[in-house]
C-alpha cells in the first residue's frame, strides 16, 4: 500500500468518510456521522459527501442524495493509487455550477 495523495481541496474529514465506506457497503449521512468518536454535524458529512462526489470517490445510490458508496476511485486513493491532486470536484449535471471544496 502506497502513501495517499490528498488535494488541495481536501479535508482530514474526507479521509475518514472514505475509511468508513470501504468497511460498509453503503451508508447515510446520518450513519457516518454517529459513527465518529468526536462529533461532526450530519450537515458536514453531507456537505463533504458531495464534494467527495463531485471528485467521482464516492456516489450518491438514491436520487435524493441519502445513500453513497465508495467508487473504484475512492478505493485507489486509500490504496494509494489514485492522487487526488489529478480528481478535483466537479459540477454534477444534475447540480450545475454547485461545486463545493
């Protein structure tokens, strides 16, 4: 396993999203928020969540954006084999110009 490579446009937090979607299938906002030992706002996971999106390492399962899973990119990025300075956040066509990071 090789070192990961953050961006610029991450935050510590995204780590530990990503962290707890490989160990689950799939989870809500809410969910990987109880999950922390120090506490964090479901409205931060959330907000956090979509930019991890808009970077294709994790994707929404619903419309409704309340269900994600990690994706093949957020599997090699804790692998340490995707850089994030090369995958940054990018408008979703269903939330044009709505780029968060």
């Amino acid at each position: 396993m090789s070192a990961r490579r953050v961006g610029y446009w991450m935050e510590v937090l995204d780590d530990r999203i990503l962290e707890y979607l490989a160990t689950d299938a799939a989870a809500t906002p809410e969910t990987i928020a109880r999950s922390r030992r120090r506490p964090v706002s479901t409205r931060k996971i959330r907000e956090r969540l979509r930019v991890l999106s808009q970077a294709g390492y994790v994707k929404p399962l619903s419309d409704d954006y309340e269900v994600y899973e990690l994706t093949i990119w957020g599997r090699l990025y804790l692998e340490g084999e995707a850089r994030a300075d090369q995958l940054v956040p990018e408008p979703d066509e269903r939330r044009p110009g709505h780029v968060l990071g």
